[in-house]
C-alpha cells in the first residue's frame, strides 16, 4: 500500500487487522510462481488509473480505452532497476490526456473542455482537480448473491475481478493503483475460498468486510499524503516520512533513513499524480531496495522480505515497529530523527511541532550572542508541546466519559457550529459524527494508544474539513488553520472561537422548530440527525448563548417527541405542544 514512496509510514498507524493479513498471506502463496507483477497485470494496472480520471465511464467503456493505451504502457515495463519511473509517467500520462482531449464524447461527459484547452503540466493539474473521492460512500463493492457470484467466478474469474477494480478505483480516485492491485487479488482469493463452503454468505462476510475496511481507511491516507504533498512545502512533506521512517525503523542509521525519507516522499507525489503504472513501477523498486537492506533496516520486515511483489508492500506496511534502541543544536533533519528515535511512541504530528518549535528557537538563538544558553531552554519547551497535546486528549476524552455519545456529538456540534457555521447543519452533523466516533473508539484505549489514536484520527478528519474549505472556501479561520501550519493544525482548531463575522439568515422559530408525527417512526439516527439540525440553526442564529440555553431547548424537544409519540392521537400532540417550545424558542432568540 503506501509502500513505495507510500511505504509512506504514515500507514503504519491503526490498519492492523488480523483477518487481512491471513488473507494477504494467503493470497500471496497462491502468487509465489510470479515472475513479473507488473507484466502480468498490465491491463489491471492502467483499468485502475483509467477508472480513477474517468469516473463516469462503464466498466465496458473503461475496458475499450485500456485497449487504446496498452500499447504505449508495454514500453513503460522496460524500466530498469533503480531507474526513475518519472519520464516514464510523465509520457503515458500525456499520451492517456491526450486520447481523452480527443474524444469529444469524454471531454462532454466528464466536463473536461477547460483542461483540454491548456497544455501540459498545467492540464495534468486540471484533471487531477476534477476527480471525486467518495469519501461518504459505506460499500466499495456490493456482493451480488453468493451463489450468482460463485457462478459468475467460476465461468470468468477475470471478470469478477476486474469489475472490483474498476468499483474500487472510481470511487477512491485518490487511493494508490499498487493498493488496488493487492486488494484485487485478496478480494479473488476470498471469493474462491468462500466459493467452496457450504454458508458463503457467512464467508464472504469474515472474508471480504476487512477488505473493505482497508480500503475504506488507507483510501483516506492516501488522499491525506496527496493533501500535504499540494498545501504544503516539500520540507513538511520530507519530514512526515523521516519522522514515520524513524519511528518505524529504529535501528536504521540516519543517512539511510533520510535517504529513504526522500525517495518515499517522491513516490508519493509520483502516485498521487495518478500514474498507476510509474506508481507501481517505483513502489516495486523501493520495495527491493527496502528488503535488500533489511539486515540494517528493520528485523520486522524479513518474514515480509519473502512474499512476492506486490504482496511484500502490505506486509511490511502492517509490520510491527522495531523495539527501541542531550539533543543538541543539530540540523533539522538530524533533529527530526534522533527526537523521533528517543520517542517513538508519540504521534507524528506531536514530532513535528516539536521540530516547529526547535526551528523557531534555531532561528532566535543563532542570532545572540550566546546561543548555548538560549539552547538551554529547549528541553523545557518541547515538553511543553508534548504535555499541552496530552492536556488536550484528555480533556476531550474526560469531556466524552463525562457526557456520553449523543451528548458529546451535541457538544461538538455547538462548538464546531461556532466556528464554522457557513457549513450547512447535514456537513456539520457528518463532521462532528466523525470527531465523536473517534472518541468512542479511542478514548478507551491505554493512555499511550489513545493519544496516538486521537492525533490520527484528527488529522484525517481536519484534512477532509481542509478540502471542504480548498474546493470552497468556509471563512477565514477555517482557512487560516489549514493553510498555516500542518503540524499545529489541531491545536488551532481546537482554539478557533466563534466566527463573528457571520450573519445568518433570519429564521424565525417557527421555521427552525419542525416538529411532525414522522419524527415517532424515525430511527434513532435519524431522530439525532433532526435534533442535531436544530441545534446548529439556533447556534448560527445565536452563537454568543449559552450551552445550558440552547441544551434547555433540546432537552424539552427530545422530551416532547416522547411524550407526544407516546400519545393516542400524536399529531395533536406535537400541534399543542410546538408552541410552547417554539415560546421558549423566541425567547432565546430575543423575539425572532
């Protein structure tokens, strides 16, 4: 996955899951004859990157433009061993643009007409911006009946195959073609082992589901990586993957690691270009040079080093950390490293705004007369950050233990209402259900795995929230805490107050209080969406009120909707009782 360039460590955190592993052990036994990954897998390969610019193609429509490429990708295969694979994707990449520029039936269905009007790098960029990660869709690939799919496999496997390519790559655009290739086989070989039990339903619900958790989350990571790879300078790039490289290689000695830091950060943007075959080609690679120097690098990958290509990429991505072996004025990559090697248990983005801070001191203590001194105080400064990032966890996570789930998805809805209530209530409801199941699942775990957990959880959903800002702007807050500082990102949300610059539309309650006898057949999701959406639309029309005011109005909604709900002629019920609910409404409000 991830693995060259995306070996990106990043991976390595939270996407550990036994039943996949068995899989892709499985899986791979069944490829250890393969000779050449790549040449075998060809059509899959550009199926993958066609599906992911093309989205709105059929998969018959997507099988005839593979067709129309193939030839040009054979001589991508002759790429030599440590040979770049950039010239390579920058000419297949203009070759496949322009065969879509010149087909007015793609450039119509897809709205292409303003990329194929400019040329080169320029036109790559534009039809990159036109793809559409489906980040709320639940299922990457619907099972048809057991039975109908056995059929359907047993008559062409190819099929069953390519068409979970061709679903898996148009939804996740962003996710990285060696990943989709992987998945492909592991998804085969699910399908064939459950294709031989007697409940296949069951089967296929043990076998496929981590598959689709996978995806579902490195999918996710890997639009993240892309994201900081865009907003951000090539230094913060570099950093994330020295500080994932070291925590996860502890051994591994500095000019190795920063060598690798490079070398990943610059498949990661020759992925995220959207090249799956250089894409493949370059994670190959990167995957041999990795194992040829396992001895030094780690002794968690060596049982990983034995699988085939591509299956060797997953594995070492899901390995384990190796076990763990006076800072000084030392460059910034050194620093990066020796911290992260001293303290491999904290959360990427706690190392970087310690790095952030050791920067800032560099650049005020070089320019006194007596650095030493000034240097003094960075122990104390970085911890700091490291306790004011602890702080904040357990807060967060005290303030979940203390509410409960609906409560504190209540809470974050006001809080996050405030400070971006440009959002309409249904992406502030999606946002916020995010940030609160992140604490459901992390705030139990041990202090340590709760921090790494929550740091990561943030960090994925803030991005999403950054793309919602970068493909149309929320406020200027919002923008400031994406755009500034990747590595201080959380802590700025986390302070952003209420954004005064905000006037609503004037709702009057009578149109913010809609209460009806459906609400009695609702299920309780759908009763917490409702209420939810109430919540923001007082919160935009009073930001500066009180949490006890606009919990008061809750509160008496959820009461009312039982009582009316459990009423003989509901409807008049929820008539009788609205107005003394819209009242208090008003009240509120200040006679709105």
């Amino acid at each position: 996955m991830k693995t060259g360039r995306l070996i990106s460590l990043l991976f390595f955190s939270y996407i550990k899951c036994q039943t996949l592993q068995r899989t892709l052990l499985d899986t791979a036994m069944q490829h250890t004859g393969s000779q050449n990954y790549l040449e075998e897998n060809l059509r899959d390969t550009i199926s993958t990157m066609v599906a992911q610019f093309l989205q709105k193609l059929t998969y018959e429509e997507v099988q005839t433009t593979v067709k129309e490429l193939l030839d040009f990708a054979e001589k991508c295969k002759s790429l030599k061993m440590h040979e770049s694979p950039s010239e390579c994707s920058y000419r297949l990449m203009t070759t496949f643009l322009e065969h879509i520029c010149n087909n007015q039936g793609m450039v119509d269905k897809h709205a292409f007409s303003n990329c194929c009007n400019i040329n080169n790098t320029a036109r790559h960029k534009c039809f990159l911006l036109h793809k559409k990660d489906d980040e709320g869709h639940s299922d990457i690939f619907q099972i048809p009946n057991p039975e109908q799919i056995c059929e359907m496999d047993k008559e062409n496997q190819v099929s069953v195959r390519g068409r979970f390519i061709y679903e898996t790559s148009r939804k996740h655009p962003f996710l990285y073609g060696p990943t989709i290739l992987t998945m492909s086989a592991c998804y085969e070989t699910a399908i064939q082992s459950c294709c031989q039990e007697e409940n296949k339903t069951e089967c296929f619900q043990i076998k496929v589901e981590p598959i689709r958790k996978y995806i579902r989350e490195i999918s996710l990571r890997h639009h993240h990586l892309c994201d900081i790879g865009i907003k951000f300078n090539h230094e913060v790039a570099k950093s994330v993957e020295l500080v994932l490289l070291t925590k996860k290689q502890l051994k591994a000695n500095f000019s190795e690691i920063a060598k690798l830091a490079v070398d990943i950060k610059n498949l990661h943007q020759t992925c995220c270009e959207g090249n799956t075959v250089a894409c493949v080609l370059g994670r190959s690679q990167l995957m041999n040079y990795i194992c040829s120097k396992q001895a030094i690098l780690s002794s968690k990958i060596i049982p990983c080093c034995a699988l085939p290509v591509p299956f060797r990429g997953e594995c070492i991505i899901n390995s384990e950390n190796d076990d763990k072996p006076d800072l000084s004025s030392l460059p910034l990559s050194r620093f990066l490293y020796e911290y992260s090697r001293r303290l491999p248990e904290l959360p990427l983005l706690v190392i970087l705004r310690v790095v952030t801070v050791y920067q800032n001191l560099l650049g005020k203590c070089c320019k006194l007369e007596d650095p030493l001194e000034c240097y003094s105080h960075g122990k104390e400064m970085f911890r700091r950050v490291v306790l004011e990032s602890h702080e904040r966890v357990k807060n967060y996570c005290d303030l979940h233990e203390k509410l409960g789930d609906n409560n504190f998805h209540d809470r974050l809805m006001v809080l996050y209402t405030k400070k971006a209530p440009q959002l309409p209530a249904q992406e502030l409801i999606m946002f916020t259900k995010n940030m609160a199941a992140a604490a459901t699942r992390c705030c139990p775990l041990s202090h340590e795995q709760r921090f790494l957990c929550m740091e990561d959880a943030a960090k994925l959903i803030l991005g999403a929230l950054c793309r919602r800002h970068e493909a149309e702007p929320v406020n200027v807050g919002v923008g400031h805490c994406c755009d500034d500082s990747y590595a201080f990102r959380k802590p700025c949300f986390d302070d952003l107050q209420v954004d005064g610059t905000y006037i609503s539309p004037p709702l009057s309650c009578d149109q913010i209080i809609n209460l009806k006898e459906g609400l009695c057949k609702a299920r309780e999701e759908e009763f917490q969406t409702e209420k939810q959406k109430l919540l923001s639309n007082l919160v935009k029309q009073k930001p500066y009120a009180t949490e006890m005011q606009f919990q008061s109005i809750i509160v008496d909604f959820t009461h009312l909707v039982k009582i009316c709900c459990q009423a003989e002629k509901s409807e008049m019920c929820f008539q009788e009782e609205e107005s003394k609910l819209i009242e208090k409404c008003q009240s509120l409000l200040g006679g709105k």
